[in-house]
C-alpha cells in the first residue's frame, strides 16, 4: 500500500477534481492519496467526487491558506 | 450507479468549447462517462490546429477580447483547450464527430483530428448517447 501526493496547489476549476480521478484509476485498492491545494471549491466537490465513485474520504484538514484531502481507494475506479 | 453526460458541442466559440470540456471533465472525474457530440460550428474545433481558434461568443473585438481571456485564463492558472482534451481522452471521454456537417461544410476526415475523435454519426448516434445520459446540454 503506498502513498500518492498530488500538489493541485494554485490550479484552478476543474483541475483538481481531475487531478484526484487520475490518481484514483492509477492508484491500486488500498493505496492513499493526499492532495493538497488552494483552490476553495474543490475543497467541496473533492469529498463530492470521492463519495460519487464510492471510494473512502479518510479527512479534510486546513493548513493555513490550504487544504489537504486524504482518500483511500477501497474499489477499483 | 456511475451515470453519463451527453453534450452538443454546437457553437464553434471559443468560451462555449471551454464550459463543454470544463463539464465534460467534471462529469468524468465524478466518475460518470461523457460523450461530445461535435456538429456544425463545433465541429471546427476538431479541425487539425483548429482547437483554440474559435472567436468569444460576446466581447470578440476582431479577436482582441479573444486575446485578453486567453491571458486572463492563463493568469488565474485555468488549464489550456489542449489540456483539457488530453485530460478528457485520458479520463476516458467519447468525442463523436457529425457527419452531415462535414458533407455540408466540405470537410474531410484528413483534415480532422481522428486521433481524439471516438465515432463518427449522425442524430441517431447523438440520440442513443442522450437516452442512456443522466445529463444532456447543448452549448
């Protein structure tokens, strides 16, 4: 089980949510993947997108000006 | 239940083109499939080299608020057309190329970017996608 980072640092609209289902068709069950960024809605719709594929939201933490999301692949994507 | 997104990608504006991707993006990262349906104007923007060339919808100015969205969206780190659609293909996204308006506008299959493009059709191809989506616009 390994750990992916993704910087969406500073990436706008839809970039993010992108980035994060990428990662989520990449990743193998089990693996976690946190990003980390600045852009303020897809600190929303993340956890949004992450429940609509079924996988596991684990938390949503602010540090500072950003956020960090960390989701467990629990399901193949 | 995953779900599906259909759209018409009618107009060949440069800001319409970019809401289709931003959606059909979105729609993909929420884990649902997504056709583009690309006819008349549209379908400019699968032309070789065609993909950023279409003009602003309002605000054009013979091509200089063109320039100053561009810049503007480069400013506020919005991805680029292309790499939009190479993040649409690599997420999975159908791009359906219409038929009749490469018979009405005289365009052939060399000059378009068959390398994006999933299916050539007609209505009834548009149709099929539609029934089965969850979403359906028409920009």
């Amino acid at each position: 089980m390994a750990q992916i980072d993704l910087d969406c640092r500073h990436q706008n609209c839809p970039v993010p949510l992108v980035q994060v289902r990428k990662a989520l068709k990449k990743a193998a069950i089990g693996d976690i993947i946190e990003v980390v960024g600045t852009h303020s809605a897809s600190k929303k719709e993340i956890p949004m997108a992450v429940e609509a594929q079924g996988q596991e939201l684990l938390d949503v933490k602010d540090q500072g000006q950003e956020w960090v999301i960390r989701i467990k692949k629990v399901k193949e994507a | 239940m995953a779900g599906k997104t259909t759209i018409v990608v009618h107009s060949g504006d440069m800001d319409k083109v970019i809401s289709a991707f931003i959606i059909g993006n979105g729609s993909l990262s929420m884990g649902m499939e997504v056709s583009l349906y690309f006819t008349f104007w549209g379908l400019n923007r699968l032309k070789k080299g065609g993909l950023d060339k279409g003009p602003l919808s309002k605000m054009n100015m013979l091509g200089l608020g063109r320039r100053m969205i561009k810049g503007r969206m480069a400013k506020a780190n919005v991805a680029t057309l292309e790499t939009m659609v190479k993040d649409f293909k690599e997420l999975g996204g159908k791009i359906i190329a219409c038929e009749m308006t490469m018979e009405v506008m005289g365009i052939t299959k060399e000059q378009l970017r068959t390398d994006w493009i999933d299916e050539f059709g007609a209505v009834g191809t548009y149709i099929n996608e539609a029934r089965k989506s969850d979403i359906t616009l028409f920009v």
